[in-house]
C-alpha cells in the first residue's frame, strides 16, 4: 500500500481549485515548474493522469475527480490535528445568531469540525433570518451575530459575494410578461433590492410566492415558481443563474457582517470566527460561489 505525500496533495488540490499551474503556484508560495513537478510526482505514485492536459481548459480526469475528494478529506485532517495541538484550550458558552445566508451549504460541517477542535467551548446556535437575530442580539439573548448587512451600516464585514438572479433550470425569461418573483417576508434587504431594480428597468413584476425561509425561496425556484435573488452561494442542483438584459441595474455585492465581536469574550470569538472565514476562502466550503473573504 503507498502512502499519499501531503505536500503533493496541498498542490494537486491548489490546481484543481485555481484551474491554472500559473494561479496555483501563487497559492502555494512555490514557482510554476515546482508545481508542475509536484503534479507528475503525484500521478507516479497513483499511476493514473489526474489532469486531462489535451482540452482547452485544464480539467481533471475521472481518477483525478476522484482524488480529488480524498484530498480534500486527508488535508481537512491534518489542518485540524495540527491546528488542535497549537490551539490553548478555552472553555466557556457562547450563545451565537448566524443567518441562513452563510456559508448555506457548509455551515453545519463547519461547526462540527469547529467544535472538535475545541471542545471546551459550548456553542448555542441560533440560525434565522436577519432581522430575527437582530432583534435578539438587541435585546440581549446573543453574544455574538453574524449576519447579512441589512440598510443600516452595522457590524464588520468579514464575507462578500456577488447576487445574482436566478430561476429552475427550465426557467425561460420572458420579458414581454410580468416576471413572477419568489419573496422572503419583510423586513428583507433583497425583496426590498427586487423591487427596486425591477421598478427601476421599468419592468413588470408579480408576487408569485411570499415565504419565510430561505429554504423554503431555494425550494420555491427549484419548483418553477418563480425567479429571486440571492447571493451565488444558494444556487444548488436544479437551477441556473439568469442572463438578464444589459439595462438592468447593475446588482452590489451581499456582505455577511459580524456583531458584538466588541464586547464578547475575545478568547471565544476570535478562534470561531478565525476558523469560520478560514473555511469560507475554501473553493469546496460555498459550492458556485467566487465570494471574498474579508480580512
């Protein structure tokens, strides 16, 4: 049985991710031909192409896919072991809001990794939309809000992501019809963003289905309702990002802010947060997401 170098992993994920030897160089701090050369090394020991280097594009071949996953898994558990044996031990209880619009596909994973690696720190999770956890950070039943920036300029931003329109897979775009909108209940930055563009294009729209969940909009689209907007991160499997006409206001960025890291306990926050961003730069931790981590 041969045993997988670490090293040669860390720079044959670095390509799958960055798509370019040139790009993933810069991300592993090493030159263009040593990354090169960790590759060639890499597909010696399996013996099979991990790259299919005939296409226009640089793609992976089906073992590489397959490696691929693997590599993931192995890096991910080296990176906690050593980060668990660096890491003081901190004990206490942090009660914390996080909004259904971070990291929607990771979050859970994330968390329980997160408390492997400190287990002497208990976490009350609430997860909910915005405005809820607002109003309970508000009236002090959180420590600690992580949560999208709603219209006032609160909290720090640690997470940006283009919005993008978005339908089912089969959505056809008909401009010449009152475009059907899938809605979250106000108050809602993006309903409130719909309106606006939309009313702005001058084109006509209707409330095709009103929900309270962000769920409950990803499953709404998947099903042919309606269209929304959200950040790239909810596309998931059975729907597709729509090409809108060119006159269309141009759309912000959605940015996820951190409240009460100010006030709360600095030796709880700092490694929750800390590993949290970490895990957003991750290309698997937000699938279709080209997002930015926020120092």
């Amino acid at each position: 049985m041969r045993d997988l170098d670490l090293d040669l992993l860390r720079a044959f994920v670095a390509v799958a991710d960055a798509g370019s030897f040139t790009a993933a160089a810069d991300t592993v701090g090493r030159t263009q031909s040593a990354v090169s050369q960790k590759i060639r090394r890499l597909e010696e020991l399996v013996g099979f192409p991990l790259f299919d280097r005939n296409s226009r594009s640089l793609a992976l071949t089906g073992t590489g896919g397959q490696l691929l996953i693997g590599a993931r898994r192995l890096l991910d558990l080296n990176d906690d072991v050593v980060r668990s044996l660096q890491t003081p031990q901190t004990t206490g209880r942090l009660r914390v809001g996080i909004c259904e619009d971070f990291v929607p596909l990771q979050l859970s994973k994330l968390l329980a990794r997160f408390l492997r690696l400190h287990p002497g720190i208990q976490l009350d999770i609430n997860t909910s939309l915005t405005h809820s956890l607002l109003r309970e950070f508000e009236a002090g039943n959180l420590d600690l809000v992580i949560a999208t920036r709603e219209f006032k300029e609160r909290g720090r931003v640690i997470w940006r992501e283009p919005m993008v329109w978005f339908g089912a897979s089969d959505f056809q775009l008909n401009l010449n019809r009152p475009l059907p909108l899938v809605l979250l209940q106000p108050p809602c930055t993006y309903r409130e963003l719909m309106f606006t563009t939309l009313d702005t294009a001058r084109q006509e729209w209707v409330t095709a289905c009103t929900v309270s969940s962000l769920m409950g909009v990803q499953a709404a689209v998947a099903g042919g309702l309606g269209i929304t907007l959200l950040g790239r991160s909810f596309i998931q499997d059975g729907m597709q990002i729509l090409d809108v006409p060119e006159h269309w206001p141009p759309l912000p960025m959605t940015e996820i802010v951190v409240l009460g890291d100010d006030t709360a306990e600095k030796s709880l926050i700092q490694p929750l947060l800390e590993f949290l961003v970490e895990g957003m730069r991750a290309p698997q931790s937000v699938a279709f997401s080209s997002g930015q981590a926020v120092p």
